[in-house]
C-alpha cells in the first residue's frame, strides 16, 4: 500500500509525526502490529525542488528538525 504526498515541503514535522501515529494506531486496531515507521505503509514524498520553503511559525516546523512523534515535537507549546 502506498501513500503519495504533494508539496511535502510545504508540511511540518510534527504533521508528519502526526501521521505516522495515526496510521500506526489503525493498523494496530487492525491486528497489524509492526514498530516500523507508518506501520509499514510505503510513503512517497514529491516536491517542486525550485520552490521556496515555506516561512514555519516556530523553528521545530522544519522538516530536518527533530520531532518527537510520540508528542508531535520537542520544542514546548
């Protein structure tokens, strides 16, 4: 199974994070149970490479920011 996401530039870590949750969550309701990233699920993130970056609202918005995927980020909200 595959998952296809435009303009992931444009996305936040903490949504990203939020989606593997998510996705690991209804497998694991599924009976599916795996400590893989999105459960197993093939993500594929496409982008325009000459488009800016967005401007994030706060520093750990960044993709290359490390995010806590239990809580969604590390920065305190």
């Amino acid at each position: 199974m595959y998952a296809v996401v435009d303009e992931f530039s444009m996305q936040a870590c903490d949504l990203f994070a939020k989606w593997g949750r998510n996705i690991s969550v209804t497998h694991r309701d599924a009976g599916i149970f795996t400590d893989e990233p999105f459960s197993s699920l093939n993500v594929i993130l496409c982008r325009d490479l000459h488009q800016f970056p967005p401007i994030p609202h706060k520093a750990s918005a960044a993709l290359y920011y490390p995010c806590d995927a239990v809580v969604g980020n590390t920065e305190d909200e």
